[in-house]
C-alpha cells in the first residue's frame, strides 16, 4: 500500500479515507482484498476509531464491505455504479467544454498544452500512476479556467467507481487513446467550436463502455458476476 503524507488541514479520518481510496483506486488494494483497520492504524500513525470511521464512509460508496468481526473487503467492480458517476462528468464537463469555448484568450490555454505533453511522455514510458494523474490534472485545469474548481473538487469525490475502471485501462488496454482525445478536445476549444468540443469529451468519457468487454475478460476476478 502507497502511503503519503498527512496534509495540514487534514483530520485523522480523511487521512485515512484519502489513502485507502487512493489505494483502491490505483489497485494496490484490488478487489477481494481484505482491509484490517488494525494494520491500516499502525501504517498511518493513527488509532482505530478515525480508520473505521473511514472504511464506514467508503463502505457507504459501495467501495468496500464491512463484515462485523471479520475486517473489510474491497468490493468489485460494477459497471452499474460507474455508469452513473459517469453520467454525473458527462453533464457537468460537457458544460464546462460549452464555457471553455468562450474564452478568447489562447494564453489560459497553455497549462492544459503542458499537461498534454507530459502525458505524451508517460504514455511512451508506459507509466499509468502518471498518466492517470495527469488525466485527472487535465480535467482540473479545464473546471479551474471557468472558475469552477470547487465543482471539479466535488465531482471528484464522487466518482470513485469511474476511476477505477479508468484505472485498469490504464494498466491493461494496449491502445491507450486518452492523450489524443485531450488534443483533439483543446484544439476544438481553441478553435471555439463548442459542438465538437462536447462532442469530444462525450466520446472521451464514455470509451469506457468500447473498452467493457476486453477489461472484463482480462480481469473477470475483479468484476461484479453478471446475473444470467
């Protein structure tokens, strides 16, 4: 498990929320994994109670489980839950493309130009801890140029299951797509053509269903059983 420092403004149970959601979302706690709070306690510098506070706030999202006595699990994953977190982007970054488009400034544009870059890198370098790091700096940038970076923060702590799956993609799809569709959509807003800069972000946030059934035959352990 990845540990990082605790931040100032942090309490003992978003610490320890942070960490343990940033692990299972990077899959260095995969589904079926089982959490002690005990060992998470020790790990963190911290005492049970802000831990289990934690996990009962995770379990909540559907994240884990928690079985009295017998420690946590970390649920699998559900195409079903990570369809309405991405229903939730879908509408509120296809309105921040629409307000993106306004801008006529091109000099606002050149962090997103940066992060693209960067990301090229990684890509080559096969890295996906940054390349989806700087996927999700990408999309930060575009809600904080409209002045919206406290919806970002608030979508981002929503979307949990949609992460995960980005997560694997990153891990498992050969063709990576994610950094020619960050291109694509800041040429479209640079050219302040906000249909196709929808339509681009659309396309880009729902390539996780192309991706559904290749994910799922790789990684059948880490997904929810489909009923027949």
């Amino acid at each position: 498990m990845t540990i990082s420092e605790r931040m100032p403004y942090e309490s003992a149970r978003d610490y320890a929320r942070r960490i343990i959601k940033n692990n299972i979302i990077s899959l260095q706690l995969a589904p079926g994994s089982r959490i002690n709070d005990q060992e998470i306690a020790a790990e963190l510098g911290l005492s049970r109670t802000p831990v289990r506070e934690a996990l009962i706030e995770l379990s909540k999202a559907s994240i884990i489980q928690m079985y009295p006595q017998k420690g946590s699990i970390v649920m699998p994953l559900d195409y079903s839950l990570m369809r309405e977190a991405y229903l939730m982007r879908e509408i509120l970054e296809c309105g921040v493309m629409e307000l993106c488009c306004q801008i006529t400034d091109p000099q606002v544009f050149e962090p997103l130009l940066a992060t693209i870059t960067l990301q090229q890198f990684y890509l080559d370098n096969r890295n996906p801890d940054k390349l989806m790091e700087l996927d999700n700096e990408f999309h930060k940038k575009l809600f904080e140029i409209v002045g919206l970076p406290h919806v970002y923060t608030s979508l981002n702590s929503l979307t949990i299951h949609f992460d995960r799956i980005r997560r694997l993609s990153y891990q498992s799809v050969e063709n990576i797509k994610a950094v020619s569709a960050h291109r694509a959509i800041l040429a479209a807003i640079q050219e302040q053509n906000s249909k196709m800069a929808v339509q681009l972000m659309k396309e880009h946030l729902g390539y996780y269903h192309v991706e559904q059934e290749e994910l799922m035959t790789k990684f059948p352990q880490y997904f929810e059983k489909q009923s027949d």
